[in-house]
C-alpha cells in the first residue's frame, strides 16, 4: 500500500512502537514492595490474609483499592503522525 513520503512497513512500525511504549510504562509503575501492612492504610480495616499473600507489599483493602481506581483518569495518547486533524481532536 503506498503511504505517500512514508517507507513501506511505517504504519506496522507505528503501531508496534505504541504498543512497546506503553508496555513500557505499564512495566515501570510502581507496585508494591515488602511486607504487607495487616491493616489497610487509608481506612484501617484488616486487609484478608489471602490478599496479603497475593499481592505482596500491600497497603490498601480492596474498597480503598477500588474507590482509588474509580478516581483515574486516563490520559491522552501520543500524536505521532502530526496531522493537523489529530490534533485538533
């Protein structure tokens, strides 16, 4: 497929290298580490023994973990074409 000023193969090459950029990222967060607390540290509510072996390092019981998450939000992506129409998006 021709693909103007653009080599053969840059759009395969485009999107493997989103998808190794953010496998990077996803790789580099912070996860915990050490020994799990017995009790969480935002509601203090005791944090379920199978939870504690699961996920070592553990600081928070899963309802903290969850309202946490309900709070994310997401962010934009990278424009790596330049195109004046993705960036008006």
């Amino acid at each position: 497929m021709a693909g103007g000023w653009a080599k053969d193969g840059a759009v395969s090459e485009q999107i493997e290298a989103s998808i190794n950029d953010e496998l990077a990222r996803l790789k580099a967060r912070r996860t915990p580490v050490g020994e799990s607390l017995t009790h969480c540290a935002e509601c203090d509510e005791p944090i379920p023994e199978a939870r504690r072996q699961a996920i070592p390092g553990v600081k928070l019981c899963v309802n903290c973990v969850a309202e946490r998450d309900k709070q994310f939000k997401a962010r934009g992506g990278i424009n790596r074409r330049g195109s004046k129409d993705s960036q008006l998006k």
